[in-house]
C-alpha cells in the first residue's frame, strides 16, 4: 500500500516526511538505521510506529523532534512546535510537580500567576491537580507520567511524540492511561506520533499504524485503524487486528535469523 | 520474537474471537463491538491512591533521638574505660599520660575562659574565610573545565592531582611568598580545598542524565537559561558533596598551617596547643585535640544535614 494514497485526502499534514535516511557514524562503520521513510501526520491524527528493536523508531522521533538530522531527505514540521515524552518520565527532581509543569511556561516568558493558573488547569486534565506540591519521586509512574505529559501539554506544542511512554508500567495503569491519553488527546486536539513494540497498544490508541521493518528502518505497511473509540485494549476487533499485524511483524523479524 | 504480552487468559471471549478471526483470515467482522466502558475519574484516582505508599510512622522525636544516642554515648563510653585502664596500668608516667579526669578537669577550665573563645572565634573566621574563598574559586573553574574541552584537557588532570597532594607539602612555599602571615595559611587553604569543590562541580555536570538534557532541548533551553534550569540544578549534589569534602581538606590544612606559620600577635588554636605543648602540658594538648574534634563533627553534621535535606527533597534516599 502505497503512503501517498492513505493521506492524499483532506486536513493538512502537519508532520511531513519524505525519503528520509539516517545514518550513523562514516566509512565502513556506517550504520544505516532509516532507510528512505516516508511519512505524512495529518492534523489531529494519531499515529503508532510499530516496529521490533534495530528499526530506528525513536530515532524517527528524534528527528521529528530536531534533536538530531537527518542524513538526506526532507523532514517538514512546518515551523510546528513539538513536545517529547519518554519511557521515564524525566521530571526534575530539584521542582515539584506544578514546578516541573510550570517549567515549559516560564521559558515560554508567561508571568508567576498566569503560569500557576495553567499549569494548574493541565493538572486538572491529567487529574492530579491535588498533588500539585508533591515531590515527583512522591508518586507512582504512572502518576509521573501523567505529570510529564501535564508539561509536555504545557509546551504549547502542535505535535505530541511519545516514545515508548507506557513501556515500564504495569499494565493496569498503561489500561488507564490509554484512556486517559484517549480523551486528552480528543479534548486538547492533539496531533501524536507514538512509538511502541506493543501490537496490541498500537492497534487500542492508534488512527493509523506504521509497521517498520528492522535494520534498516524502512515502511512496511500503513495500517488504517477503523475501529470506533473508545476502544479497550482486549476487544476483539483490537485483539484481531493486532493478530493480523503481529504475523506480518514476526515474519519481518524472522527475515533477520542468521 | 515479538515483545507483545501473551494475550490476557481472563479475558476467553477475546481470546476466542482472536482465534476466530485469525482462522477466518479477516478483519473488522468480529463479533459486535461490546458496550465500552471507559474508565471513571473515580477509578483513576482509586489507583492513584492504591499505588502511593502508605505515610510511615516517624515515632516522637524523644524516641528518635534516643535511638540515635546511645550507641554513640555507649562508644565514648568504652573509649574512656580504655583510656582510664591504660592510666591505671602505669603505661606512660602521669604528666606524659594523664587520666581522663585530669584531661576533663582540664577541659572544662578551659571552655570557661574568654581566651579560649577568642582563639576558637580567629580559627574559624579564617577556616570560613578560607573555605569560603576555595568555594569561589573551585567553582568558577569547575564551571570553566566542564565548559570547555581544551581547559578540561589542559588542567583536568591537574585538580585530580592537585587533591591528592598533602597539603603541608604547600608551607614552605607558602612562607617564602608570603612569610610567616595570614596569606601563606590562606594559601594553602585554598589550595587544598578548592580542587575538591571544583572536581564536584565537574562530575555534577558530566553526570546529568542524558534524557534530563533532551527534555531541556525539547524546551528550548540554551544557553544561560540551560545551565540556570537545568545544568546547576541537576549537579547540585555531586557539588553539595564536593563541599563537605572541600571542607574537610580546608579543616586540615588551616591546622596544620596554625601549627607551623605561628603569625605573630595572633593566639588562635593552633597556637594555644603549640604552646601547651612547650610547656609539656599534656592534658591541655588532649583538650585542644578533642577541640578540634567537636567542632570537626560539628561542621561535618552540617553539611550531612544539608546533604540528607536534598536526598529527600529528591527522593534518593532508600525509603
């Protein structure tokens, strides 16, 4: 299936990727970890990469993001402001919560009451507005999380990239912070680009998700994900779907035995 | 293999209209999308509650001070048991080798004196001076090492060095620049001290997480603000530790220094227990040691206070 079919119609893209290569490191010791990726993120879409590890999703992110470049092709954010998550959460220890989420405010230059007052309102989205002087380390991960994505909101940015974010939580809290993502990412308008190795995740948060094929990195398949939300993660229609994508997953791997 | 989890065995209908589906090799003809129930705030918040670790009971304060105490008295305790055997056993004649009682007799005449207090006040204006000056110092080339490649490999090296070297190594040289003044103890002080503050600093900014440093890029933090809202902060406690050692090099070097450059018209303690010691009054000698000792602790529990205020404020204490 080609990419230009499933984003030719409506919405604008916000998050254009076109022949996109990466390598590292010159010579012989060249790795290559994206091969020619191709990539458009319409407005509000939420979008998974799927991939098995050695197939450079989160050095996709990265990119997107402008902490590295890229090594030929075009990437276009459009000038787009975007916001970062990790598996850790990596909020600063030295501020507390509401400190750590007014943080993107106050390099924004947004005045002490303005930010207060917002940083105060994003922990009110992510429903811990009564831990808002509470130390991270005071919290659960999955609370902490929720606070990293309270400060990534607060970065007032355009795109959301979510690298592997629910990857160390137990999975009744990843359940539930896939329906909080869900209805905050409805709410707020969000445009997401979310990297997992979770199938079944991929397929419960995903509009479309991107199977990537390993060493290098290139677009396999683009899943369009049809499903009605809210959807949960063990119905069938997310269970079977993400069968489908799992065998053309495993035999993507398995090209690589020997 | 795929790092999916195995599909949930509480869930059969799943599991069976997975298998059905899969069979049928289509997809989107499941059975009929059950009724969703999306998750409740209540239920966020149950877990939220469920997940935080219950407040631990500190007990009273007496209790906690107690427990603290005792092991300590007992220690002094045994110490001066010895102390008093070896008295008795007639090791050392009794004016090399006096008693504990004569040495807190001794003690306590001497706290009680305003001399005293007055020698103690000069040794610790020129130990917080002195401290003070290696603090000023060791950061600023702290922060000039780690900021730039070529310092760091032109003198990198020399601090480490520079921390090892006994200072007493520094007198002789620090009298012929400066004679027998304030500036030569000054000198060595802050050689002692300041490459322990600056090699804190140092490995405080080597060592700030990587994702710490990509969430400040993500931001937009440069430069000043970088280093304002995140580069300092985060190496507040390696630098916080390089104080109290700091402190503990600037301790020994100002001792040493008040014994040997004897500046003149100045009785500090160094002093007083050089002079105890030509007159071979040995309880006295004991007393300033023990001096010494006390205000050593004392000091050093400061910077433990401060040190343990931000392992909590933190959250890197093993609780």
């Amino acid at each position: 299936m080609s990419i230009l079919e499933t984003t030719s119609v409506r919405t604008e893209s916000v998050v254009r990727i076109e022949n996109v290569s990466k390598t590292y490191g010159s010579g012989g010791n060249a790795l290559l970890a994206l091969d020619r990726v191709s990539l458009d993120v319409q407005q509000g879409e939420f979008v998974c990469l799927l991939g098995a590890s050695g197939c450079g999703k989160s050095t996709l992110l990265s990119l997107v993001a402008g902490l590295d470049g890229i090594s030929s092709g075009t990437l276009d954010t459009g000038g787009r402001k975007v916001a970062l998550m990790f598996q850790e959460a990596a909020l600063f220890p030295w501020l507390s919560v509401i400190g750590n989420v007014e943080l993107p405010l106050r390099l924004q230059g947004v005045g002490k009451a303005e930010r207060r007052k917002r940083a105060l309102e994003l922990l009110e989205v992510v429903r811990l507005s009564g831990f808002a002087d509470k130390r991270p380390h005071e919290l659960s991960g999955g609370m902490r999380q929720r606070v990293a994505l309270a400060r990534a909101l607060a970065q007032n940015a355009d795109v959301l990239l979510m690298d592997e974010p629910f990857g160390a939580l137990d999975a009744m809290t990843r359940d539930i912070l896939h329906d909080e993502l869900e209805r905050i990412w409805r709410e707020q308008n969000l445009t997401v680009l979310f990297v997992t190795h979770n199938v079944r995740e991929a397929v419960r948060l995903g509009d479309r998700v991107i199977l990537l094929s390993s060493r290098p990195g290139r677009v396999i398949e683009d899943f369009p994900i049809k499903h009605p939300r809210p959807r949960r993660i063990d119905s069938p229609e997310v269970s079977g779907q993400a069968g489908e994508i799992t065998d053309r997953l495993r035999a993507e791997v398995a090209r690589h035995a020997n | 293999m795929p790092t999916e989890p195995p599909a949930p065995t509480k869930y059969a209908g799943a599991r069976a209209g997975l298998e059905g589906l899969l069979a049928a090799e289509t997809t989107g003809l499941g059975p009929e999308p059950q009724k969703i129930k999306t998750l409740t705030a209540d239920e966020v918040s149950g877990l939220d509650a469920l997940e935080l670790a219950p407040k631990r009971e500190k007990g009273r304060l007496g209790l906690r001070l107690w427990n603290s105490a005792w092991p300590k008295l007992l220690a002094i305790a045994i110490v001066v048991l010895a102390w008093e055997l070896v008295y008795l056993a007639e090791w050392k004649p009794a004016y090399v080798f006096p008693s504990p009682t004569d040495v807190f007799a001794t003690l306590k005449d001497l706290v009680t004196t305003v001399d005293f207090w007055d020698g103690v006040r000069l040794t610790m204006t020129r130990a917080i001076t002195g401290f003070a000056l290696a603090v000023a110092i060791g950061t600023v080339v702290g922060a000039a090492v780690s900021r730039f490649a070529p310092l760091r490999a032109a003198i990198g090296s020399l601090i480490t060095g520079l921390q090892t070297m006994p200072s007493i190594m520094w007198f002789p040289l620090a009298i012929l620049l400066f004679q027998l003044g304030e500036q030569a103890i000054m000198f060595v002080v802050v050689i002692g001290a300041a490459p322990s503050v600056a090699n804190g600093l140092i490995s405080g900014i080597d060592y700030v997480p990587r994702t710490w440093l990509r969430v400040g890029q993500v931001m937009g933090m440069k430069g000043f603000s970088r280093y304002r809202h995140l580069i300092l902060p985060a190496s507040l406690p390696s630098f916080v530790s390089g104080l109290k050692q700091g402190w503990a090099f600037s301790w020994r070097s100002l001792m040493a220094g008040e014994l040997l450059v004897i500046v003149p018209g100045t009785i500090s303690v160094g002093v007083r227990m050089q002079n105890a010691r030509d007159l071979s009054d040995t309880p006295l000698v004991i007393s300033y040691i023990l001096v010494v000792l006390v205000i050593g602790i004392l000091i050093d529990q400061l910077f433990n206070a401060a040190d343990n205020a931000l392992r909590k404020r933190w959250g890197l204490t093993g609780s």
